[in-house]
C-alpha cells in the first residue's frame, strides 16, 4: 500500500511538469492588446518551447481580412517573426500555429491596434 501511495504521488508530482511541455506563447512584439504608435515593421512572437521551423507559422490580417505580411514567417528557436508591409492606423489580427521539438501542436490569435 505504501508503495503504490509513493508511485502515485511520484506520478501527480510529475504531472504539472507534462502540461507545460506545449511551446505557449510568451510574449509578443507588439504586445497582446496593445495599441502602438507608430506602426511595427516586424511581429516578433516568443515561445516557451523550442519550435519546428518546418510546421510553424504566423498570419498577421487588416479588419479586412487581407494579409499584411512582407515575406514568410522566420523561426529561431523560440521565437517566431514576419516582417509586416507598412501598416496604416487600424485593427490588426494576429493568428499562429506552432509545432514545438517535442511534438505538441499549439494556436492561437490576438489583436493590435495601430494608431497615427
């Protein structure tokens, strides 16, 4: 009994640690939420895990829909970059999918605001 009590504890000790193994986003440039002046030349999104350059990648959209970006996305080990063309004020929506080196497949979007 004691055994299995110290197998199972051992096994809910490791367990937090297995939920963090996801590349999650960090932090951004430009930051979540925020409104900037003036426009950003690049986005630049960092990760809590190493990625997979080959299935990784970023979208950055208008309020129209219509792509933004200045060329393919770049990866650096956590960090993920596109260059932008240049932004007039508005909404822009941020949209990403990462594969990080161990295998586990994350996404996720947020907002920019660009003022003059």
């Amino acid at each position: 009994m004691r055994f299995t009590s110290l197998i199972l504890g051992a096994a809910l000790a490791a367990a937090p640690i297995a939920a963090y193994a996801h590349a999650m986003l960090d932090h951004a440039k430009p930051a979540v939420g925020s409104t900037v002046t003036p426009a950003p030349k690049e986005i630049v999104l960092t990760f809590t895990e190493e990625l997979e350059p080959k299935f990784s990648g970023v979208e950055v959209r208008d309020a129209k829909g219509e792509s933004v970006q200045a060329g393919t996305a770049q990866v650096h080990g956590t960090e993920l970059r596109v260059a932008l063309k240049p932004l007039p004020a508005g909404t822009y929506k941020v949209i990403w999918r990462v594969l990080s080196v161990d295998t586990h497949r994350t996404n996720g979007s947020f907002s920019f605001r660009v003022e003059p």
